[in-house]
C-alpha cells in the first residue's frame, strides 16, 4: 500500500496541474475543506495568473519541491522561481489590502 501511494502522488500532481493549466475542471475552482482564512487565501489565488497560480499550488498546497514543479509543468527552474516569488508578492499586496488582513499578514510574514 505503501509502494501505491509513492508512485499514485505524481500522477495526482500532475492531474492537478493539468487542470490548474486549464482552469479548474469544468471551469468551476472548488475550494478545499478549512476555515475561513484557507477561503479568502483559494479566492485570492484564482486572481492570480494560471501560471503563478498553478506553480503556487503545487509548491505550497500540495508541498512539492522546485524540481518536482518543473517537471510536471515542463518549465525552467528559473521561470518557476519568478512565478513564485511574483505570485507570492501579488498574494501578499492582495491580502494585505483586505480589510482585517493587514496586521495578520504582517504578523505571520
């Protein structure tokens, strides 16, 4: 079961960032189970670019290394390390400007 899980996780990714390239299945983004915060964090992420957005997602929903994102996303480790921190910075700018976000962004920055 063990051996399952390990090959079965990058071929989820790579579904995941099939459809994160094609905007969401059926062009629906269903956002995952949480609080509050993890919603206003979903709804933030789908105003970013499908790129950033999907290189975010796998970076840091799904916890994948650099090297994994390149792969699945066949792109250079350079691009992928602009998307992130140009998304990153985008989200920051885009949360920070919510109201009651600001000091909690500052806070947890």
């Amino acid at each position: 079961m063990l051996v399952n899980r390990h090959r079965s996780l990058p071929r989820r990714a790579t579904v995941r960032a099939r459809r994160l390239r094609a905007g969401g299945a059926g062009g629906e983004r269903v956002p995952p189970p949480g609080t509050e915060e993890r919603m206003v964090v979903w709804q933030a992420l789908g105003r970013l670019s499908d790129a950033q957005r999907a290189v975010l997602v796998l970076r840091f929903w799904e916890d994948l290394s650099e090297a994994e994102v390149c792969r699945l996303l066949g792109l250079p480790a350079g691009t992928v390390k602009s998307h992130t921190r140009r998304g990153l910075a985008r989200l920051r700018q885009d949360l920070a400007s919510q109201s009651g976000w600001a000091d909690a962004f500052e806070v947890a920055r």
